[in-house]
C-alpha cells in the first residue's frame, strides 16, 4: 500500500507561510474563559513613618486573608523608606494605577484595595457612544420612537 507525499516544494510553501493560515485569536472576556483584569499588587510602606501605620496594621491582619481570597492576583510587599504608603496595581493591558493611603485609617484600606481590584486599567474616559462594538452596525441602535407606524395589539384582532 502506497502512502501519498506532498512534493517538495508544496511542503515548503505551506511551512514557509503557515502563520498566514493560522490566525491568532486575541483573548477576551467570556469566550472560553475570564481574564481577570488586575494582575499584580504591590503594597509599599515605611517600617518607621507614622503614616504607614495603618497600613502595617492591614497587611498583619488582612493581606493574608485577601490573597488568599484572589489567587489570581499577585501580592508584592515592599518597605519603601521614608516614603508615604502607597498600593501600586498592575493590569494586564499594561497600565498601572497608583493609590496613596497615608491618610487612610484601617477601614478605609481594604475599601482601595477593593477599587484597584476591580478597576478595568483603562484610563476613565467620556463615552460618546452608547455601544462598543467590533463591527459597528450601519442602521444603528434600533429605537421603538424611531418607528413611524404605531401598532397595537387590538390591530392584530381584527
């Protein structure tokens, strides 16, 4: 029994321009899976600052308990010297979000954190447009007052 050999030169076209007949998906919320935003939490204080105080006292009894609640984000403690507390987050488009905290007392903390947390890491912007779509429709957004005709159901009756 004989097996079929693509020639030569058909393999090497092929390989040669594979990427053009494979295309890469780009990875977005809801297909196949959630991409969390925030990646990356870096939580900077100074060990002798008056203003980091609360700050220490959130990370002894709560930062254990918050990351073991998000495994999905990374948890950095850093000592920053003779500087004011400050919560740095990292996002996954690339941005990154600064937070400081030297006026924030122990309850205020996790309030921050929480907001940093669930920040998408785009910039806040005015949204013109009431639809974000990848293929814009021509007609536009379907609106019941834009209808000329008015029908109601004791139309269909008769």
């Amino acid at each position: 029994m004989a097996t079929f050999r693509l020639p030569n030169v058909l393999n090497e076209v092929i390989h040669a321009h594979k990427d053009q007949f494979i295309r890469p998906t780009k990875p977005k919320n809801g297909v196949g899976a959630f991409v969390f935003p925030c990646r990356k939490l870096v939580f900077n204080y100074c060990e002798r600052s008056g203003s980091s105080k609360s700050m220490m006292e959130y990370l002894q009894k709560e930062a254990i308990q918050f990351s073991r609640n998000n495994p999905q984000i990374e948890v950095v403690v850093q000592p920053r010297p003779s500087k004011h507390p400050i919560i740095r987050a990292f996002y996954t488009n690339g941005h990154q979000k600064t937070k400081c905290v030297r006026k924030c007392t122990t309850d205020e903390i996790p309030e921050v954190v929480k907001s940093l947390r669930d920040h998408s890491g785009h910039k806040l912007r005015k949204w013109n447009k009431y639809v974000i779509s990848d293929t814009p429709s021509v007609r536009g957004i379907y609106s019941p007052f834009h209808v000329k005709e008015v029908h109601s159901i004791t139309d269909l009756k008769d």
